[in-house]
C-alpha cells in the first residue's frame, strides 16, 4: 500500500510539486529515502522518528520507503520533514489517506514534534492553490502563507495538532493573513540642504526608475541622498509587493509573517562576493539584486567593488532577471531594481580641489574611475556631480522640501505612465524600448535638433541614445507634458555631460 501527500522544491522563484510516496512493506526494518535527497532531507528520517517517538508511535518493524518524486529533480532543505511525516503517517493508518492527499505540507521537525518554521511559505502557498491542495506549515508560518489567499493555510503548532486535525478530533483553524505593514521613513529630503541638482536628478529617478550615478568628494552628500530615496517612492501596488515578498519568503526574510508595502532598499558592501550581489552559492539562493526587486540597490564607493562584480550586473539590468546557471540546473530569480551608485572622483577623494588633492592628480582620477567598464557606465541614465557643500552654506541654506511633496509629484508622473503603458508589462518609462519608444519619446522638431548635434558631439552609442529618450520622457511627466520639447531633452543631456568630463 502507497500512501502519499504533497511538498515543493524550490527552483528559483518557482516551488515546483513534488509528490511524497511512503510505502510500508515486508522485509527487514529500514527507512529509506530516495529521489535525489540532499544531507538535510536524508536527516529527516532519524528528525522524524524521533518526533514519533516522543508522541508515543512507534515505527512499524517493517521495510518504509519514501520516493519523492520526480526523482530526477534535486530535493534540498530540512522543509521536507514534514511532508515525509504526513506520508508516513498515512501508510500507518494513523491519519487518513485521502485527508494527507489534499494537503501540501512544508515544515521541519523538532525532536519533540514541534514544528519550526522554514524558508518559502509564500511560493509554497501559491503552489497549493495550483494544486487544489490545503497549506500544511509551521505556526509561525502561517500569517505570511496566508496572505496569498488562494487556498486554505491551516498552522499547527505540533505534529500531534496536525494530527488531530486530520483525524477530524480537533479541526485546526485557518490561518489570519499577516499585518501589511505601510512605509515609515524616519528620513526626509528635507535634511539635505544645498544640492539643488542632485535633488532633482533623484526626483527623476524617482520617476521613470532610472539608474543614477553621483560622484563627489568624502562628505558632498551622496550616500546621504541616496539614503533618502525611498521616501519619495511610491509604496508598493500588491502585484509588486507579492512579487518582491516571494523572493524574501525564499530568503527568509519576512520573519514577522507580515507583507511590506515599503519598496526595499539594500546597500551591500563593496566586499560582497559575486554570488551575494546577483545570486547563486550553495542552493543558488537570491542576491542582492533579486532582494532589491522592484526596490533600490545602493552601491557605494562604486570602483571599490570587484570588476568581475560589477560586469556581472549588465544583463540583469537590461533584462530584469538574473538567471543563474549550473551544471544540474537553471534557476531564474526577478532582478528589476533601480541602480543607484556613488563614488569618489579618486582614490583620495578630492580631485577638484587643488588644496587637498594629492600629487598624483589627474592621473589618480583617470585611473580610479577607470575601474568601472564602459558599458556599465553607458547603462546609467544619470549621472552628476555632487559638489561640496560649504560651511557658510550649511548655516545659511533653508530647509529643502519635504519628502512628502516631492513624493507626490513622483506619484503623479507614475500615474501618467500607468495609464501609458496599460495592457502592457512595462511600468515605467525606464523599461520602454523598440517601437514603444519612438511613440511615447519622439521629440518635436527643436528637441531633434539639439539630440542629434549632442549625439555627435557626445559620441553616444544607440543604448545612450534611446536612455536620454527616456530620461526626457520621464522630464516631461514630471512637468505635465505630452510631448518632449528640447527643454526636457537639454535637462536630460545635462546628466550625461559630467560623467563624460570626468572620465576624459
């Protein structure tokens, strides 16, 4: 006799089902697995034999083998104890079959048969509503599962509760989804005082979620500005806040069962490996990138970070996702993330001022910038400098605007590209390409004018090109424009200038 019940494993974003089949038959006492276990999913025997045992249930004396099937796909994680209980415990007669058939169970297996919470409730959800099946997991588990809404999510707290609940003595109930929690910044743009461009040129990134690159001298602001950005997003829409909490569920990070509808904000130091920014390492789990979907990636003291690190970004920028390759497998993860990056013109940091820079200048700064590659630099739509702001300046200089104002400007240009690009997956101006483009970003006669005489003074390539389109069309949504003027297109060229100088 087979007894059998549902699980997931994990390929990237995606919890792919996995069938648990548990026979029990005549031969000498064993208990195998099989179906391609990893270490942790080989352990659940003895995890859950010694569960059984502190609820009185011993094992039969005979042969149980479980499969996992497919078994040509790699099964990894401590969240397959329970499933395995369940199956086993069907087999035995202990609960009934056609109950542990309609249950997708995840969860790991205390010693004493509690069961302590796992990575990945949020997909696994998902996964039991495409099945038809009801969500079995941890207690702690169950607020975060719950949210999806798309089928049943029932939270024991103990392997004896699940029991009971599927002997129908004590039905467990469903569990509540968790609190969405809404932003709440203690920061505000209005600290910043001086830096009337860069506060612009975050307003428009803001905007149209355009990459910014800001170079400056030790103290000038940038890290502090960049600091401040995610005040003036606008919260998540429940399409992207689903989206970005599923690759923190896998992450484990939504520790507190609740949904954020604050766009993350992850700044990573410049000493994180290659596999912690894009992903991969043991499991191929998420990086950095993929935590900050829909969000904002801080890269400070851009030069500093390895080379290989850096080029490693290109595609994922253009693509929105980052797919990691190995020799057993694909995983792909989402990656659509606004780059912000900040860096010294030099190594000392003060190349534009003769006073302080040291005897290696210009030299230190051609060399310094130089670390970071053509293409990366061509794949920033902004890109300024963040002068010093004097002491005299500091005093005198009144408080900018708060957040909250310019946050409602920034709503409304997301609003005017909502309405844009509706029935499409774009969602801002950043992500329009090819023919879309050329209909929402052509310029009038004027604004070709001045495009096509910076393009042949700037040498831009056709990617730099088509990204002051877009930086223009976002000016110009800020402004309530329908159609690019050479106003908007001037100010978008002002961005690309400084860079360009820098590097010379």
């Amino acid at each position: 006799m087979v007894a059998r019940t549902w699980t997931v494993a994990f390929e990237g974003v995606d919890a792919r089902p996995v069938d648990v089949q548990c026979a029990v038959s005549a031969g000498l006492p064993s208990f195998t697995i099989v179906g391609l276990p990893d270490k942790a999913v080989s352990e659940a025997r003895e995890r859950v034999r010694a569960a059984l045992a502190s609820m009185q249930i011993a094992l039969p004396s005979k042969k149980i083998t479980i499969n996992l099937s497919p078994a040509d796909l790699p099964k990894a994680g401590s969240h397959f104890d329970l499933p395995i209980a369940i199956a086993l415990l069907a087999a035995t007669g202990l609960i009934p079959e056609d109950a542990a058939e309609k249950m997708l169970a995840i969860g790991e297996l205390s010693l004493d048969g509690t069961l302590v919470g796992v990575a990945g409730a949020l997909p696994s959800a998902l996964a039991a509503g495409a099945l038809g099946c009801d969500l079995i997991c941890p207690e702690t588990c169950g607020p975060e599962a719950a949210w999806v809404g798309v089928t049943p999510v029932f939270a024991p707290r103990t392997l004896a509760k699940l029991i009971r609940h599927a002997t129908g003595d004590a039905p467990l109930t469903p569990s509540e989804p968790g609190e969405v929690h809404l932003p709440n910044h203690t920061r505000d743009m209005m600290d910043v005082k001086g830096q009337e461009k860069a506060k612009r040129a975050i307003e428009i990134a803001a905007a149209g979620h355009h990459h910014m690159f800001l170079v400056g001298t030790p103290g000038s602001g940038k890290s502090m500005l960049a600091a401040r950005l995610p005040t003036i997003l606008p919260e998540l829409s429940a399409q992207e806040a689903l989206e970005t909490s599923v690759v923190h569920s896998l992450a484990g990070l939504l520790d507190s069962g609740g949904i954020s509808r604050a766009r993350p904000f992850r700044e990573p130091h410049h000493t994180a490996s290659r596999a912690a920014i894009v992903g991969g390492g043991r499991g191929a789990k998420p990086g950095e990138i993929s935590l900050a979907h829909n969000g904002v990636l801080f890269l400070d003291e851009l030069p500093e970070f390895p080379r290989a690190v850096l080029d490693s970004l290109r595609q994922p920028i253009e693509a929105g996702e980052v797919m990691i390759a190995r020799a057993n497998a694909h995983t792909r993860y989402p990656a659509r993330f606004m780059l912000i990056a900040a860096a010294n013109p030099c190594k000392c940091g003060y190349l534009p001022d003769p006073a302080r820079a040291c005897s290696k200048v210009p030299i230190c700064g051609e060399d310094y910038l130089g670390r970071i590659s053509g293409p990366l630099m061509d794949r920033f739509d902004l890109r300024l400098e963040v002068p010093p702001v004097e002491m005299a300046d500091l005093e005198r200089a009144p408080c900018g605007e708060p957040s909250s104002v310019i946050a409602r400007r920034v709503a409304r240009a997301r609003a005017i590209q909502a309405a844009r690009y509706e029935g499409t997956n774009i969602r801002t101006n950043a992500h329009v390409e090819g023919r879309t483009l050329e209909e929402v970003a052509t310029p009038d006669a004027e604004g070709r004018a001045l495009l096509s005489l910076a393009a042949d003074k700037l040498g831009l390539s056709a990617r730099g090109y088509h990204r002051i389109l877009r930086v223009a069309r976002t000016i110009a949504d800020l402004a309530g424009a329908d159609q690019i003027n050479r106003l908007h297109l001037a100010e978008a060229l002002s961005y690309r200038v400084v860079a360009s100088r820098e590097r010379a």
